[in-house]
C-alpha cells in the first residue's frame, strides 16, 4: 500500500482547520486529543492550544464541555473555503496587468516588509522589474479587486496598485514568463493522481487512518490552491486547474464526512 507522506502540522492550524471545515461543527476537549494523538501531538499541547485559541476568541465553549468556532475564528474559516469561488471571479485576460509599485516602501521594516511579500505571494504577484510587481489582469473587480485584497493582507497603503497595458515587447515578453517556474500544469496532474488514488484507498482504510490521510493530502492540495495564481490562458491549462479544483472540492467534502465520524465516535 502506497504510504501518504508523514507531516506533523501545528496544533493550532490543526484544530482551526477542523473546526472550520463544516458550519457549526463542535468538538471536545477529549476528541481534540484524539485529534491530537494522530498526528503524535501531545495531550498537553493541544489542552494549552485550546485554552490559548479560547483566550484569542477564535475558539468559544457551548454546552456540554464542546467548543465551536468563535467569532475571529469564523473570520479565518471563511477566508480559507474563499478558494472553492475563486474560478467565479475570473474574466477574459485582454494581455494587461495589475501592477503594484513599491518604490515607496522603506527597506528598514523587516517585518512589514515579510507582510509585503506574503501579501504580493498569496495575490499571485511576481517581480518585473526593481519595485514593480505585476499580475494578469483577469480578476473581475481589476486593479481596484487586486489592490483591495492585498491591503486586507496587510500590503501598506503607500504601495500603488494600479492597471497597465501596452507594455513593451520586450517588457511584455518578460512578464508572460514570470510564473513558468512554478510547473503549476506538473502540480494539477500530479494533484489529480494523488487524490484519485487516495479516493480509491480511503475506503480500505480504519477510520483512523482515513482520517489521517485524508487531512495530510487534502492539507497539500488547499495550500496549493490558496497560493495558486489563477493565471489566465495561455499562461496556464485553464481546463487543467478547474478538474484539478473540482477534483479537491469533491475530496474536501469526502475528509469532512470521515473526520464527522472520527469526531462523533464514542
């Protein structure tokens, strides 16, 4: 049997991610350390990591011992599902950018400056040129969309976020290849395969090793999709990104229902 790469996430993430898959899903304290042992996290940790995300609001306790979703916790839940729309927010690509110009932003702020460049990352910006980041312009909201998002990120206010076209050629060539890099083509087939084969392995499996695997690939294949660029074609094989998505839609509601057995047992 084909063995899922061992990955120990953090115990916060964990419990967050659980809690948030499904609306009003609860869970106790004695089924958070269930949780917990899967991945060879302490009883400890996770009863700190409880009281922690209680203090921090992102947890709340309901009757009978049970924590839900608080409100700062319902907050991060919807901005991880955010990624099952995000093909719907997408429009034809006419060759223009959305371009976020940095020049003003002082070098000194380290920490900002990470802020920044998560911010540009998760927006799917790349570097053209010293100080100018660049994106297609394929989001239907454009450049006023792309700006609002990264300022919602924490980019600072001082970088301009504006639309551009009638780049040069040679400039325009450049940013036509920013993001070959990334395989993204290579990343959905090889997506598709993995959750094709887990699909067809996770009924063979114990609940718990059902639930193992699926949070382990169905973790991979959201953190790809939350940084994927959303290129327009020819950029990228559209048709390619959109089975590849329908493909972790359908495994994500698969792990949810197997991780509301693992919960409910007894």
């Amino acid at each position: 049997m084909q063995q899922v790469k061992e990955e120990k996430p953090v115990a916060r993430k964990l419990l967050l991610k659980l809690l948030g898959s499904r609306e009003n899903i609860q869970m106790n304290a004695s089924a958070a350390v269930r949780v917990g042992a899967l991945f060879g996290i302490s009883e400890n940790n996770i009863r700190v990591t409880l009281t922690r995300l209680q203090s921090m609001q992102l947890i709340t306790p309901v009757e009978r011992g049970f924590y839900q979703l608080g409100s700062s916790g319902v907050r991060f839940a919807k901005e991880i599902h955010q990624w099952r729309d995000d093909e719907t927010h997408l429009v034809s690509w006419h060759h223009n950018w959305v371009v976020a110009q940095t020049n003003l932003l002082p070098k000194s702020d380290k920490k900002q400056q990470r802020t920044n460049e998560r911010a540009l990352k998760l927006m799917g910006m790349k570097k053209l040129a010293c100080d100018i980041y660049v994106r297609p312009n394929n989001l239907s909201g454009g450049a006023s969309e792309v700006r609002g998002k990264l300022y919602t990120l924490g980019l600072s206010n001082k970088v301009m976020v504006f639309n551009a076209s009638d780049f040069d050629k040679k400039s325009q060539n450049k940013a036509m290849g920013l993001w070959s890099h990334l395989n993204l083509e290579s990343l959905y087939k090889e997506g598709c395969k993995e959750i094709e084969q887990s699909l067809a392995r996770l009924p063979s499996l114990t609940l718990e090793e059902a639930t193992k695997e699926s949070y382990v690939i169905g973790d991979r294949a959201l953190y790809h999709l939350v940084f994927d660029p959303l290129l327009p074609s020819p950029l990228v094989n559209v048709q390619m990104r959109e089975r590849y998505r329908e493909l972790v839609k359908h495994y994500d509601d698969v792990g949810a229902e197997i991780w509301h057995r693992f919960l409910n047992q007894s």
